[in-house]
C-alpha cells in the first residue's frame, strides 16, 4: 500500500519574528530545527520512494534533518532534470550507491503562496496599519489576494495539477512520497484530497513539523 507524507517546514526564522515570508527564502530557526528532527522521529519507520519539496531553503533544510536519523540509512539525493551541466555532472555511477540515495524533486509549484507587498512586513503592525479585518482578509480568504500577491485560489492553480502530474503517478505505482513544503501549497493540495469547500479550506490549519500520513488505495486516500 502506498502511503503519502505531507510535512510543512519548521518555523522558519521569519516565522519566529512574525514576518510575512512567502517567497523570500528565509532557512529554519533553530526551533524549526529541533521541529524537523522531532518530524523525522514520528516517520523514521517508514520506507520512502522518493520526495517532492519547494525551491525555498525551509522545507529543503527540513526534509533534510527529517531524515538525519531515518532507519533506511538511505540519504536525500537532489535531482536537477533540464539543469544542464549540473543534471549531467551530477551522475552516480555505482548502482549499489544508487540503492542508498532517496531522490529528492524540487519544484516552485509548491512553493509557499506569494505575499507580494506584504512580504517582509510585521503581521502585527501591519493590522494595525490597514485594519484586522483587511489584513485576515487577505490571509485567510481563499480567493482574495494581497496586494501584487497570490490568492489561495491562485496558489492551488499551480499546485494541485502539479501534485496530480508528477506526485500521484508514484502513489498509483505503490511508492510512498514525502512532499515538504509550505502551510498554504498543502492546504491547497488537501483540498484537493478531501474535497474540501473553499470554506473549509481557509480553515485548515497546519502545524510547522508536524508530518500527516495517509495510505492510498484504489484513488481513494485514508488518513492514517
């Protein structure tokens, strides 16, 4: 039985200073550290495929320390496809290496929704600068966006046919797939699983490190 893993990053630096991160490329605090160790601890025990992550450095850190102690022995192996020099330097020669490696898939598709003019700014003052209401408006509506920003709307538009493209082909085959990514790509992505409304979407809450495993069988998901 395949079994999907979905993990969002550990606090992030920026999370901690309760700034708008989105696409800036901020690395883990060091409790977001101590978060991806606790997540690998909770699936240490199960046999990974293969995975898919963000481009941002956050949820690459954290499968990476997620794995640090994995039973499997087996190391993340970062695939570089259409990257020229680096996909064709990077070749691994020795097939019993090979069996060591767990591949390791980046895509922008499942970065963390964009925040456009937001990005870098204190939620708090924020609120106090344009209202509570306009500004949980834009973080917590589903197809209102912020200013230059992505909707959760938008968000889903790109990952969820990217989850359906490259990600659901290795759960059909019987592999099992750990995505590291964001709050809002995966709540995008459960939307699509469970066939969430967008009112219950926007009140979806996922915690940082906190990984979520479901089996699937038949196209049908069950969480574990």
């Amino acid at each position: 039985m395949s079994k999907l893993i979905l993990l969002r990053h550990g606090q992030s630096i920026w999370n901690k200073e309760n700034l708008f991160t989105g696409w800036v490329d901020i690395p883990l605090s060091e409790e977001g550290v101590n978060e991806a160790y606790l997540a690998g601890k909770k699936i240490e025990n199960i046999p990974i495929d293969c995975i898919y992550t963000s481009s941002l450095i956050r949820a690459q850190m954290t499968l990476c320390l997620a794995l640090l102690h994995h039973k499997s022995k087996k190391i993340p192996s970062f695939m570089h496809p259409g990257e020229g020099k680096l996909e064709e330097w990077s070749q691994v020669y020795s097939e019993e290496t090979k069996k060591r490696l767990i591949p390791v898939f980046c895509a922008w598709e499942l970065n963390e929704r964009m925040y456009g003019k937001l990005q870098g700014l204190n939620k708090k003052e924020t609120a106090e600068k344009f209202g509570a209401d306009q500004v949980q408006l834009w973080r917590r509506s589903y197809d209102v966006k912020p200013p230059d920003g992505e909707s959760l709307e938008m968000t889903a538009a790109r990952a969820i046919p990217y989850f359906k493209k490259k990600i659901v082909p290795h759960l059909e085959k019987g592999e099992t797939v750990l995505v590291s990514a964001h709050g809002n790509s995966l709540r995008a992505i459960l939307m699509h699983m469970e066939n969430l409304s967008k009112e219950e979407v926007i009140k979806l809450e996922l915690a940082t490190g906190d990984p979520l495993i479901y089996s699937y069988t038949s196209k049908k998901w069950k969480k574990e």
